[in-house]
C-alpha cells in the first residue's frame, strides 16, 4: 500500500491566539516534536484562536504537546486576551481522536496521561471531557466552559467544579485547560449577509441539537467586527447523525425565513474523508458514491503489477 502508515492519534489543541500570527507560528514549531506531524494550522482573529490539526503515536504527542504548553506559557496572557470565541484558557482546549482502528481507549490514556502531566508541571488546573471524563457532568466542553475565563475563579470555589488535575485556582496567565478524548469533530462556519448579530443567534438556536434543532449540532452565533458581518459557528460532533451538507443547508433555510443569506462558509481545521463522501452523495445524489471510485483512493490502495519475466518493455526494439 502506497502512503505513510496512518497514524494512532489525532489531536486538536485550540489555542487563545489568533491574531499575532507570530505566536501562533512558534507554538506551532514547539509542538512539531519528533514524531508529531503538524497537519493544519487554521487562525481567526475574530475569534482569537488557533487550531493545531496534529498526528502521531501517543507517547510523542503528549510529548509535543508538554512544549506546547510550555511556549503558551511564554506567549499568551489570558488577562489581556480578547475575543468571541468562548475559552477558559490560553490552552483552551486539547482533544485526541482515534484513527484508523485504534480504540478509543488508546485515545482517553494519552488525555488522562496528558491531563496528569499538565497539572502537575504547569500548576494549571485541568478538566476532563468527553470520553475521559471521571463523570458524567464533566462530558460536555460546554458545560465545563460555562462563566468564562472571567467567572471561573468562582466556578472552581463550588467543590462540584474542583479540577482533575491541578490546583483548585486559575493559573495567572494560562487560566485552565480542558482535555479529553472524543470522535472527529467538523467545525464549520456560515459568514450572513447582515450585521445583525441577533440574526446569527436566532439560527444557532433553530439548528443546535441542545434547542430542538439537529442531532449532534452545536451552534453559536457571534459579531465579527473585522468582516462587519454575523456568523453561525457550528461543531458537529457526529457527522454520522448530521451530515455537513444537511447542517448547512438547514442554516441556510433558517437564514432565509430571517431575511438573511449564507455568503460563505468556512471549514476549521480538516474534514475526515467519510464526511467529504457524505457531502458528495448528498450534492451529486449518488448514494452509493465510495471511496473506491475516487481515483487517487483507487491508486493509493493498488500496487502495480509485477513484470512479467520475459516481457518486452515498452518501447524496446
């Protein structure tokens, strides 16, 4: 088989920088530890935050990522820190994905193996989710982000919010830090044609699953006041419940009965294979599009044939 050997993790630190791009290229450079491979670096600086896209065995991950938090330490400030996106720390947040056939399990040791390192070297506190998390209140990123960098100090007073890992207080400049293990998540944006910021709110709403709206969809809607334009920000933590070609159109059509058009949307990070082949089959309506039809999927699974000894090459004379 042609190509490097899949590897057993992906790994998907979200960073609070966006804007100095400076910053962003050395935590980028301090991760990149042997045997850690940097994918995709996607900044926003509306937002202000970066996403890291990387890969690897476990051991050299957490390795990488131990300089990553290191480098962040040296670069961000969370006090000074502004932006839409919601965050708790200068680390914000730090998931592993299985790949390939590794089990899920390999992925919660690396987050648990991580989360203990982390705590203990940084004095930073640390929360686990999803499918490391110690219990079933701490699963959901959003419930463990609620209040902010801002409300946290008085979150980690409640002894239900004391941290996995860690001091029971905000570390000065990194704030907290959450890691975990989940499936491939698809975050996606839709930039509206409107300013109006209640417009990207009210179709966040429609679509999120958590308000009636799609299975597996998270939405939020924001301002961003360098494009003066509102936007509908997706996570899609299943695209095998909600596909992306279906999130975005129902965006579209709540879009629509507000008065508002999708300009453009926007991929974070990078899109597994099987979710681009759903959205081909939704848009070219070939339900039984495979990967086996694509072609440099066909040539990167065949070998070539052998020669057969005795055989001519071309050309020859």
């Amino acid at each position: 088989m042609y190509g490097a050997p899949v590897p057993a993790l992906e790994c998907v630190p979200n960073v609070s920088e966006g804007r100095r791009l400076d910053v962003v290229a050395r935590l980028a450079a301090a991760v990149s530890a042997p045997g850690v491979r940097l994918l995709d670096v996607s900044s926003d600086p509306d937002h202000n935050r970066s996403v890291l896209t990387l890969a690897g065995e476990p051991e050299d991950l957490v390795a990488g990522l131990l300089a990553l938090y290191e480098a962040a330490l040296a670069e961000i400030d969370l006090r000074r820190h502004e932006g839409v996106h919601p965050r708790i720390g200068a680390v914000d947040v730090v998931p592993f994905v299985p790949l390939g056939e590794t089990p899920m399990a390999v992925a919660v040791d690396a987050a648990r193996r991580l989360a203990a390192a982390v705590g203990s070297r940084f004095e930073l506190p640390v929360y686990l989710y999803e499918e490391a998390a110690a219990c079933p209140e701490r699963r959901s990123l959003a419930a463990i982000r609620r209040g902010g960098f801002e409300g946290f100090a008085a979150k980690l007073a409640d002894p239900l919010w004391q941290p996995d890992h860690g001091p029971a207080r905000l570390h000065p400049s990194l704030g907290a830090t959450v890691i975990g293990a989940r499936f491939y998540l698809i975050a996606c944006n839709a930039v509206l044609d409107t300013a109006d910021v209640t417009v990207a709110r009210a179709v966040a709403a429609a679509v999120r699953e958590s308000a009636g709206g799609l299975p597996a969809v998270r939405a939020l809607g924001f301002y961003l006041p360098s494009r003066g334009r509102a936007q509908v920000s997706m996570n899609l933590v299943d695209f095998r419940r909600t596909s992306l070609s279906r999130a975005l159109d129902r965006v579209r059509e709540e879009a629509a009965a507000r008065g508002a058009r999708v300009e453009a949307s926007e991929l974070v990070g990078l899109l597994p294979r099987q979710a681009a082949l759903d959205v081909a089959r939704d848009a070219l309506r070939l339900p039984a599009l495979a990967a086996g039809q694509l072609l440099e999927e066909r040539l990167r699974v065949t070998a070539p044939a052998p020669a057969r000894p005795g055989r001519p090459e071309p050309g020859g004379g």
